[in-house]
C-alpha cells in the first residue's frame, strides 16, 4: 500500500468518524426536542381541552341567556353563563403560563355574561355580541391547536390574532355601554 493510499483510507475513515458523531449529536438533538414537545404535550393536554370547553360553554350559555324572553328562565340562564365564565377563569389562570400574552384575550370571554348584560335591552346590537365571542374562541381555538400539535408556545402572530379579535369584542362592549347611557331613560 502506498503513502497515498494510506493517506486516503486515513481521510476516508475521519469523515466517516466525523459523520457518524454528527449523526449522533443531531439525533440526540431531534430526540431531546421530541420528548419536549411530547412533555409539553402530555402536561398541556388537560388544560386546553378544559379551555375550549368552557370558551365554548361561556358563549352558548350566554346566547340562550340573550334569546330568553321568560324573567324567570333568562335569570337561571344568566346564573349558568356566570358559573361557565367562572369555570373558564379558573382554566385561564392555570393556563396562564402557557397563554402569555393571550390569557388577558381569554379574559374577554369570561367577562362575556356581563357584556351581555349590556346589550339586553338593544336588539339591534344584541345580535353583534355572540359572533364577535364566537371568533374570539375560534382563534383562540386555532392558537392553541397550532401549538399543540407542535409542542411549543403560541407564537407571536397567533398571540396578536387572539388579541385582535378580543379587542373587538372589548371595543363592541365600549360602544354600547356608551350606548346605554345615550339611551337610558
């Protein structure tokens, strides 16, 4: 065998070396990011589903309260709507660490009984204030669906859809409380 040779097989066998370490250290890295997003997954699981089911409850208790001509029937259902939004803060202030920035959006939904309280007595604006809520928890949905599924925090324009649409909703119950006090009477 030749010094060249020799000096071939030597090079050959380095890189192999050098690329079996990086293999290694690069599946370590995928690995270690796996389990995170799995941990993350696992830890974050409960907290999401009890999220969305109480967003969701908030708002259908609080449409059923808003359609209800009966007295008797409309307080029962408001006492419900509260005891949901109740429920809701509960899940958002154990979520908050995960939430960030979008916990203060969730909040909007569980002020979203009291809201309602606001638009009672105006039917024309009554109908505006379950669809805002609706697309408050649809994006709401989404964020937290996308982070999920990716094991990771919500990101920033997924925080700032979140709070776009909250901060239509927090603007609809500005204007009819200004509403309210034009018209009362």
């Amino acid at each position: 065998m030749s010094s060249g040779q020799l000096l071939t097989a030597v090079v050959a066998a380095i890189i192999a070396a050098v690329a079996s370490i990086l293999n290694l250290v690069l599946s370590s890295i995928s690995q270690y990011r796996a389990d995170l997003r799995k941990a993350r997954r696992e830890t974050l699981a409960p907290q999401l589903v009890e999220l969305s089911e109480n967003a969701y409850g908030v708002i259908a208790l609080t449409a059923s309260y808003l359609e209800s001509s009966d007295t008797a029937v409309r307080a029962k259902r408001r006492e419900k709507a509260r005891e949901a939004a109740t429920a809701l803060d509960s899940a958002r202030r154990k979520s908050r660490l995960f939430l960030g920035e979008i916990s203060e959006a969730v909040h909007a939904l569980v002020i979203l009984p009291r809201l309602a309280e606001h638009v009672l007595n105006a039917p024309e604006r009554r109908g505006h204030l379950i669809p805002l809520a609706t697309e408050v928890r649809k994006t709401l949905d989404r964020c937290l669906r996308e982070a999920f599924v990716d094991g990771r925090f919500p990101t920033p324009s997924e925080e700032s859809a979140v709070r776009g649409a909250a901060a239509a909703l927090r603007e609809f119950f500005s204007e009819s409380k200004e509403w309210n006090e034009e018209n009362a009477g």
